[in-house]
C-alpha cells in the first residue's frame, strides 16, 4: 500500500501505524465525512484470513459500547488487480496498556478503573453472545476517555467449537483458560479468566505464576495453583476474593463479567492513589466506566462436567506431550495507535497463536461416558454457581455461597472419570459433499467416520478413520476437491465441508 492511496473511493491511506502477520494498520482520512479513522487493510492473500477479517469487522460492529473500539466500515478494494479486504475503525489516542505497564504496575485507582472498564465491554459482548477470547494488555487502549478494548479478530459465538477448520485452538497461551485446552464449546467464562489475570497483571506488574516458555503457560493453567494477589496498599479485599473468583479452575464457579465490573467499580471507590505503582500518565484516562453491567445483562454461564475431567491431562501434560505451538498473526495487535507513539514494546504480552491439537497428545482416558454436560445456552435456565470466595483477604479459603452441589474453586482432588473402554457412541451421521457422502460418529468426545460412499469419478485419499479429536477426509477428481473435517466438541457431531477447484 503506498501513501494517499484511496480505498473505495472514499478512504485516503496516510501513514502507516503498525502491521502484523496477517494485516496492516494505516492512519486515513475519510474523504466522505472528513475525519480521521484508523485503517486495517489485509496483507495475508488466504481465505482463512479473508474470513478472520471480515468475522471481526461484524463482530465489533455488533456491539455499542463506550469502552470497545468502534468499527465504522467494512469494503474491499481492488489494489494490482486484486480485491483486498479492509475495516475502517475509530483512531484513538493513547497507549496500549501493554505499553503502559513496561513502566511498571498502576497505582490501584487507576488500575481497578482499567479492569472495570474492560469487565464492562465484556459485559455488552457476553449480551450479545460473542466471546473475544484474547483479553491481554496489548488488545486495551488507554484514552483519555478510558479505556478501549481492540481486536474482535478470534472473537466467537458462545456455544461454537473452539477448535477452528483448520484445526486450531487460536488464543495467547499466558491468557487461556484451562477449559480452553480441552477443546469444547465457547464460553463467556474463558474472557472472565483471562480478567482474572489481567488484574493481577495491572496491579502487580506480572502474572501469577513463572514461564519460560508457551509450554509452560499452557501447563501452568492446568496444573499450577496461581499465587495469591499480595497484600497492596489501597486495594480493598473483596478486590483479592474476586481475583481468585476469576480464576476458578471450573468455568462454571467464576463470576459473569457484570458481576465483576460492578466489585471492581465500587472498590475502586474505596481504592487510594497511595499505592505501588508508578504516577498514571494522561494517556491512562480518567474516564469513569460505563455502569452499564448488570448481572441481568450477562450471558448465561453453563456448568461443565469440569470435576470429573479435572484428574485428566488436558494438552500440556508431561513430557510426553507434544504441543504445536506456530504463530497466527493476530489481525489487530496494536493496530490503531497514533503514529507519535512509535512501535509497541514486547514487554511480557506474547502474541496470539494456533496451539495445535495433535491425536498423540490425548491421554488414554479421553473419551467420556454419559451425555453431554452442556445443553445449548437458550434451551436452559444459568447454571448453579458458587459466589465469591470468602475471606478478609488473599489468603482466605474460597466457601460457596449458592448451589450445595457446588464446590469451591481450588485444588481439591476429585473422583476420577468413568473409564475410557465404555465410551458414548452417537447415532451414525451422514456428510454429503459433492465427491460424496461419509458416514460418522461420535466416541465420547472423539470422531470415528464409519464409511464412505464416492461420487462417480472421485477417489478418498488417505486418512485415519479415528477414533480421533479431528478427522480429515479428502475426496478429490481431476477437477473438484471436497474436503470433510469431523470433530466431537463435548460428544455432539459438528461436521464441515469445504469445496474447491481441484
């Protein structure tokens, strides 16, 4: 892309703000209602990162909200005789809170007004069923209006598969909540876990545990208690209850995210200025979060059979475990600073990445007896959930407060799960694509294809009938090329087909 370069005949391209793998992030000026915005344009030439683009650009548009980045446009426009996706966005002032905490903690005003604000945006995505999935400082802008939440790019529908067409479990090992590892369904919680962290990031300056590698992260989430948040000056203790709150192993015990934004905006009103951290820079804001969260307004949080599963290795487990971890170029990091405040530092936010679920990783005992534990969101009343954990402060034992089957967040140990060798099998389920039809099933949480029936002049090439987390089959001819993808997300049949020229 060159300089003045004009999109759509509308949006004229000045300097460049920052780019990733997959995009990258001009400062413009729309010519049509003279102002300023902020440019994302797609740099990556493949259909999956055409899809990412787009999926974000709906996704931001849906939500209103004062502390989410406003999303003004999506087009394409053809650039050397090629259609090139673009998102035209609000250009903020200000720093990343990345960028903001290379400078050390904030002092616990301000910081407990940061966390409100971005439980607050979580909160209006939770209403309207989306799951940003890579809460991390480098994806909040401070401005002097407050703080901004950035980058829709892997956000999701509540109740979809985690795992992507291609395989993937796309998130930032630092922030990714233990349930995400197994491969499920979606869900709101995995954001309030990922607060959790991002709470003691601000306050403290690190997270809860140490990693030297993206290994490690993931094996921490699973298998590491997180240190208790320290005694701060100016931090209230409900502060500390709802910190261990968010972290709770089962998705199901943590807070919705507008029960999270009304504790943390009433104890910053008890917070003082007085406390570790350096001076908040302008940059920081000083705007209010919008108390617009309301538990009433959060989506539903469903109970997982997480007890009976918690004994399991997940992904991260010993040495025999191997972990692809390759990196997926997050479509906004950082994306649309202004250009005064130069390069983002790396500091401790690694970036987003596809975490790869190889078969020779699943533990023996991976597939699960009895019916799926998650009935779909809308057919079901919220889940039984235990409240906050209870104590004057970090050190206190977490208690519940509601369900009496509920219990409390922490490292007890569980009865372990039914056996692996009297597996759930589903109905047999048939996938028609133009090479042919497979026939399929689910094995607890695993896929098993059965048969398949080729259309005249197409061959099956190589695969494994499973059972397996993911199966592949390909049904090709001299002009066409069917591919099937099978998985078993929480023991339900989840099908896709994709067709294309040979």
């Amino acid at each position: 892309m060159q300089r003045d370069q004009l999109l759509a005949g509308r949006y004229r391209l000045l300097e460049r703000l920052g780019s990733g793998g997959m995009s990258a992030v001009y400062r413009g000026y729309d010519e049509v209602l003279e102002r300023d915005v902020a440019v994302k344009v797609l740099v990556a030439s493949d259909t999956f990162a055409r899809q990412r683009i787009r999926a974000e650009a709906k996704a931001a548009a849906r939500l209103s909200h004062p502390h989410v980045t406003g999303v003004y446009d999506y087009g394409e426009s053809p650039v050397d005789g090629s259609p090139v996706p673009f998102v035209v966005m609000e250009l903020l002032d200000g720093l990343t809170l990345e960028q903001r905490l290379a400078a050390g903690p904030m002092p616990p005003r301000d910081g407990l007004r940061v966390c409100a604000e971005v439980a607050a945006a979580l909160t209006a995505a939770h209403a309207q069923g989306l799951v940003h999935r890579d809460i991390k400082p480098s994806n909040v802008m401070l401005t002097p209006t407050g703080a901004k939440v950035l980058d829709f790019g892997i956000a999701a529908v509540a109740g979809e598969s985690e795992i992507d067409f291609e395989g993937r479990l796309l998130g930032t090992p630092a922030y990714l909540a233990p349930e995400r590892m197994e491969a499920g369904e979606v869900l709101p919680a995995c954001d309030v876990y990922a607060l959790g962290l991002l709470l003691h990031r601000v306050l403290t300056g690190g997270l809860p545990w140490s990693a030297e590698t993206q290994t490690g992260m993931l094996r921490a989430h699973t298998h590491v208690e997180p240190d208790p948040l320290p005694e701060i000056d100016g931090v209230p203790p409900e502060v500390h209850r709802l910190y261990r709150w968010c972290l709770a192993r089962d998705p199901a015990d943590r807070p919705p995210a507008a029960e999270a934004a009304r504790i943390l905006l009433a104890a910053r009103s008890e917070a003082t200025s007085e406390g570790t951290g350096v001076t908040a820079t302008p940059e920081a804001g000083s705007a209010e979060p919008t108390d617009t969260a309301t538990a009433d307004s959060a989506a539903p949080t469903r109970r997982l059979s997480w007890r009976r599963r918690r004994r399991r290795a997940i992904l991260a487990v010993g040495g025999a475990v191997l972990i692809a971890i390759t990196m997926a170029g997050s479509l906004g990091d950082f994306g649309n600073r202004r250009p005064e405040e130069g390069p983002p530092p790396t500091g401790r936010d690694p970036g987003t990445t596809a975490v790869g679920m190889p078969r020779a990783a699943e533990p023996a005992d991976e597939i699960t007896t009895g019916p799926s534990a998650v009935p779909p969101a809308q057919d079901t009343a919220p889940a039984a959930r235990t409240g906050p954990p209870t104590g004057p402060g970090p050190t206190a034992t977490p208690a519940p407060t509601a369900a009496p089957t509920a219990t409390a967040p922490g490292p007890t140990p569980t009865t372990p799960g039914p056996p692996a060798s009297t597996p759930t099998l589903s109905a047999d389920v048939p996938v028609q694509a133009q090479g042919g039809t497979i026939t399929f099933r689910c094995v607890g949480k695993s896929a098993e294809v059965l048969a398949v029936a080729l259309a005249p002049g197409f061959r099956a090439e190589a695969y494994d009938p499973g059972p397996a987390k993911q199966i592949r089959v390909e049904l090709t001819s001299t002009e066409h090329r069917s591919e099937i993808r099978v998985n078993c997300p929480n023991g339900r049949p989840n099908p896709q087909v994709k067709e294309r020229a040979a």
